[in-house]
C-alpha cells in the first residue's frame, strides 16, 4: 500500500496549522509592514503544500494570497490588514513529521510575536500601546479622582451641616428646659 500526495509518495505525512491573530486593540495596517511576515522551513522538511485556511472574512484570504508567496523554503506575506480580533489560518502539508518552523517579521510598534504554545500553533500580534496613547487613560483616571474626592467633601459637609443643625436644636432645648427651671425656682 503507498500513501500519494498527487503523484508523489508520502511516507510520515503532516498537516501543521499556524493561526495569525491580532489579538491587540488596534489594526494591523499594510504600512505597518517595515519588513514582510516570513515564516521559514528547516531545510530538511519537505513541504507539499501551503495553503490559506480558516479567514475570519474572505477579504482576509484574498489579500493574504494576493501579497504572499513560497519559494526557497519559506512562505513571504507582504502586507496585510487585521482588525482587532481578526484572524488567518496557514496549512502546511509535510512529509517526514512536524516540519521546522521559525518566524520573522517587522511591523511597527510590534517588537516579538507572542507564539501560543498549544497543539495548533498560534502567532499573535500584539500592537505596543504607544506612551501618547496611555495619556488620555491616565486624564480619565485622574479626573475620576477629582470628582470622587469632590463628592466626599460634599458628603462631609453636608454631615457637618446636618450635625450642626442637630446640635442647635439640642442647645436650644437645653437653653429652653433651663430657662423654664430657672422660672420654676423663681415662682417659688
């Protein structure tokens, strides 16, 4: 019995599939891109087939096909876009067991790629949150501060208003039981 992959026999086939996910808060733009997304094969490892799988939208698949080719052991993605959330699935087809794989990129405000390590193997790409865009969670924090601080100060005032009044009634009370004993002692 023999195992054919098209014409060629395969001898310890492999599918091996990578998941590329932004799981930051914000796009992956093709600017973004300062060099291409290459993932590499050993030198060894032979690869039968790569192939765009699972896309969380089919504008995804076409422009990852579209700006993405294999030669020389290695898969090279020009360019693409994710949204937050959004990502693409690579099947590689081997012969000979798990193939080798190491990855390389540069894309702006991304310095590594945080490998999942899982079964299936998954890239995720984190954009860095820049120091200008950390500014506006610390104004919200630091206005948030101030307006509980205010509300505390008018708590207490108005507890201080409240005890005040009470301890005028009670000094009214005691000046009035005074002043009716004092009346009392002077009638007798």
């Amino acid at each position: 019995m023999k195992l054919l992959y098209g014409e060629r026999e395969v001898s310890k086939p492999c599918i091996t599939s990578i998941v590329i996910q932004n799981t930051g808060a914000y796009p992956i733009t093709n600017s973004d891109f300062l060099r291409p997304f290459i993932i590499a094969f050993g030198e060894t490892d032979e690869i039968l087939s790569v192939n765009i799988g699972d896309c969380s939208n089919q504008y995804i698949r076409e422009e990852v096909v579209e700006n993405s080719s294999f030669s020389n052991q290695q898969l090279t993605i020009d360019s693409f876009l994710l949204n937050p959330g959004e990502m693409f699935t690579i099947d590689i087809i081997s012969d000979g067991g798990i193939p080798l794989i190491k990855f390389d990129q540069r894309l702006e405000g991304i310095s590594d790629l945080n490998l999942v390590d899982n079964p299936s193997s998954q890239v995720l790409l984190v954009r860095k949150k820049e120091p200008a865009e950390i500014f506006p969670f610390a104004v919200g924090l630091g206005l948030i501060a101030v307006i509980i601080i205010v509300a505390i100060v008018i708590i207490i005032q108005k507890v201080n208003k409240h005890d005040k009044l009470m301890f005028d009634r009670f000094e009214a009370a005691l000046r009035q039981e005074i002043y009716k004993e004092n009346e009392h002692d002077r009638s007798n």
